[in-house]
C-alpha cells in the first residue's frame, strides 16, 4: 500500500515567486509511478506529471519542474515565477500501474497579484 | 478525443431518494475508478475496476453504495436512500495500464451531489 504526506497544507505566495511543494510518499512496492494533479478553482482534476521509479532524472516543463529522490522518497514540485493562475489545490500521489491513485490532503497554493 | 465522461455534473435531491451517477471512460481504458471528494475527508476511493470486474471496494462508504460496470464503456455508482452527508463531489477516472504513456489515470469533471 503506498502512502503520501503533503506537509505544506497551505502556501502564499506573490506573483512571480518561486515555490516548492513537498511531497514524501511511502510504498514497499519496487516498481511504482508517481503523480502530481491540479485542482483549481473550478474544481476538475488535470493531470501534470507521471514519473517512473526507474527514473530519477529531475524534469522541467515550463515554468514546472519536478526533483524525484529516490533516495529520500521525495517528488517535490517547484514553481518558478509562479503566477495567480497558478492558485489551486496540488496533490501528489504514487500508486502501481493498473491500481488506484490514493490522495493526501493536497497543498492548497494561494498566488496573489 | 473524448475525455471521461460524466453525468450529471449537478444534481440535487432529497434525502431518501435514489441518486445514480453514470460514467463514461475514455475508449479502451480498462481501468476505471470512483472517488468522492469532501472538505472533511478529502479525496477518497470509493472502488475500482480492471476489466469490468471490481478490484477493491474497501472504500464503498456502506450498503447503501453500489457500483456495477456492466461494460467497458459504462459504469455507475449508486446511492439508495441518499443521505445529506453523502453530499459531495464524485468524480469518475479511467487509466489504460499497459500503454507507453504507463497508467496515467485521467478524472471526469465530476458530479456534484447535494442531498437537502
């Protein structure tokens, strides 16, 4: 069973900020993938980033970039020169390909203009 | 391509009625899954299937829920008789494990449910 801990319950920050958005995850699975979703306002859930456990390297899309630790068991998000559209609820999850996403209590990120 | 699909996105119903939320995943996903989301309780599993079979339920709330997916391109969730506390969003989410792009599971919009 995999397990996530977003300690950051809340963020705020000002426009074009950097921010970093933790997440430790814990799974005795040897093989697994990991997940970051948004959830703005609106309320739908998108989809950012998948990552394989194989694969460590960190990856930048954007102003997005992701720093995986295999090491630490930590998947942490950064947002560079963040922006109020950016304001939304952030969850990161791991899970085993063809089982279900479990949540933690996201990271509600708050970017004022 | 179409995404998952949803229905209703709201709805509102007295307690005590039938309330059955329909779900339709993205074409040749062979996983599909039922949350529900809360202010108190967060994201929640309520059951998944592979292949039309229901892995695990643990998370289906109490008798009361039910799930069936009849086929691949179908499924429901049901609420008999719905409580006020079983107002919340209810979002459906399919995912294709074997592909290349892995098991990216992909969410409806939801279906916001209020029970008065």
């Amino acid at each position: 069973a995999q397990k996530v801990t977003q300690a950051q319950t809340e963020i705020s920050v000002v426009e074009k900020e950097d921010v970093t958005l933790d997440c430790v995850y814990e799974t005795r699975d040897t093989t697994y993938y990991l997940f970051w979703y948004k959830q703005p306002p609106s309320g739908e859930l998108v989809f950012l980033i998948r990552r394989n456990s194989f694969d460590e390297q960190n990856e930048i899309s954007g102003r997005y970039s992701w720093n995986f630790q295999k090491s630490t068991s930590s998947f942490n998000f950064t947002i560079t020169a963040s922006q109020v559209v950016d304001s939304a609820v952030y969850f990161c999850a791991p899970n085993q390909a063809g089982t279900a996403l479990i949540f933690g209590k996201g990271t509600t990120l708050s970017v004022s203009s | 391509d179409a995404g998952v699909i949803q229905s209703p996105r709201h709805e509102v119903t007295e307690m005590g009625q039938e309330v059955t939320l329909r779900c339709k995943p993205i074409s040749g996903h062979n996983s599909l899954f039922w949350y529900r989301q809360t202010m108190m309780r967060g994201l929640e599993l309520l059951i998944y299937f592979n292949n039309n079979v229901p892995i695990d339920d643990s998370g289906m709330p109490e008798d009361r829920f039910s799930a069936k997916m009849p086929n691949a391109s179908f499924s429901t969730l049901k609420i008999q008789p719905s409580e006020p506390r079983d107002s919340a969003v209810y979002f459906c989410a399919s995912s294709y494990p074997r592909t290349a792009s892995g098991n990216t599971i992909y969410f409806g919009e939801g279906s916001w449910l209020t029970v008065v």
